[in-house]
C-alpha cells in the first residue's frame, strides 16, 4: 500500500518540472498559432497615382474586400494629397482574398465627388482595373482584384 501512494504523490520536484513543461508546451502552440495569424494579415495594397491635368486637390480612395460590401460599405479609406502630379498611399494589414477600391479626385477639397445635374461626375474618377462605369458603376466581377502577396498598382488620371 505504500508503494502505491508514493507512485501517486509525486514529489514537488517532478511537479514544478510537469508545470513547467505543460506551460511551455502552451506558449509554443500559442507563439506558432500568433505567427501564423499575423501572416495572414500581412498584405498590403500600394496605388501610385499619377496626373496629366490638375495637380491640386487630393485623392478619395475606398478599398471593398467583398461582392456584398462593393460600393455599399467601405472596408478602409484614404485621403492622400496630390503634390507633384502624383498622389501614393498603401493599404497596411490586409488578409489575403479578393478587393476592389474606386477613386477620385477630389479638385476643390468639399471631400465628394461633384457631379452635374444628371449625376455625371465633373471629378476624374476610377476604379480597380481601370474599368469606369456606364450610367453606374461598373460591376464588382469587373473590379475584383485577387490578392494574395503584396501588390503595387499604377493609375494614370488623364
């Protein structure tokens, strides 16, 4: 019988080493889980934008990361400064999957797109993959884009 309770009672040595263990067992599953999340929202967006026209003003960006969100919610937002003829921003901590983004050029700083009595913009505007729409905005399929490593985009505004 005694034998027995010695084997159930381990001694505080064995118990610290058993604690420690366990412990670090759980920091190494919980450092390998928060590296690979932090990798996945790890991607960024670049846009260098560039003008032929107007250098004043400054540059509305919205960036869409789904169908259901496009042109309804904005997922991130940017309000860069023209200077130079060009304008540069770069969207930080992204998850890879599929975006679009739409622009314009904000000439007189009210921060909306101004348009004329027929709701045509006055304002050069934009979107992913140089599309424009036709009495609307062009479809989300159109403007998608699939990211899944860092990625720079180059816009020319005529």
């Amino acid at each position: 019988k005694s034998s027995t309770l010695k084997f159930l009672y381990l001694n505080k040595k064995d118990t610290i080493l058993m604690k420690t263990s366990f412990l670090t067992f759980l920091i190494l599953i919980n450092l390998v889980s928060s590296l690979h999340s932090q990798e996945k929202n790890n991607i960024s967006i670049s846009l260098d934008i560039s003008f032929t026209k107007f250098n004043k003003g400054s540059i509305l960006i919205a960036l869409y990361e789904s169908k259901e969100s496009y042109m309804k919610e904005i997922y991130k937002s940017a309000d860069v400064l023209v200077k130079d003829n060009k304008a540069q921003f770069t969207f930080h901590s992204l998850k890879k999957g599929v975006y679009a983004f739409s622009f314009f050029h904000d000439l007189n700083n009210n921060k909306k797109l101004d348009t004329n009595f027929l709701g045509i913009p006055k304002e050069p505007y934009g979107f992913s993959n140089g599309k424009k729409g036709r009495f609307g905005p062009p479809k989300f399929n159109e403007t998608s884009l699939k990211i899944y490593k860092n990625s720079n985009f180059k816009i020319s505004i005529e």
